[in-house]
C-alpha cells in the first residue's frame, strides 16, 4: 500500500478549485480539467505537490524542488 503526502500548496489548491468551482458553476460544478503533480519519494512513498488546472503553465507552478 502506498503512502502519500499532500503538501500544503497542494492542499491550498484543492481549497481553492472547489470554491472557485462551486462560486462559477454552483454545486454541480463541471468536470474537473487538472493535472496532479506527484514525484515517488521512495518505494512506497508519494508526494504530491499540487493540482493545476491543465491551462496553466507547468513549469512555472512547479516546487523549486521539482526544478532540480
């Protein structure tokens, strides 16, 4: 079984896509167009570092960490 941690950008992302979500499109919402970005840390270890809507710009969005 994997384990995985969520970061706290990632989850200030889910945050605010579900209030944007439901602010534009009401409780029904749309069906979500995004991207998770996740890199293994070990193996049986996930990090998950944010979830960006698939319009945005991946590189620039992405942990300095992920950068290296």
């Amino acid at each position: 079984m994997w384990q995985h941690f969520i970061s706290p950008a990632a989850e200030q992302d889910i945050i605010d896509i579900l209030c944007w979500s439901e602010l534009i499109f009401g409780e029904k919402g749309k069906k979500p167009r995004h991207i998770i970005l996740y890199r293994k840390m070990d193996k049986k270890e996930l990090e998950i570092a944010r979830f960006l809507h698939d319009s945005m710009d991946l590189v620039r969005h992405l942990p300095e960490i992920y950068l290296h």
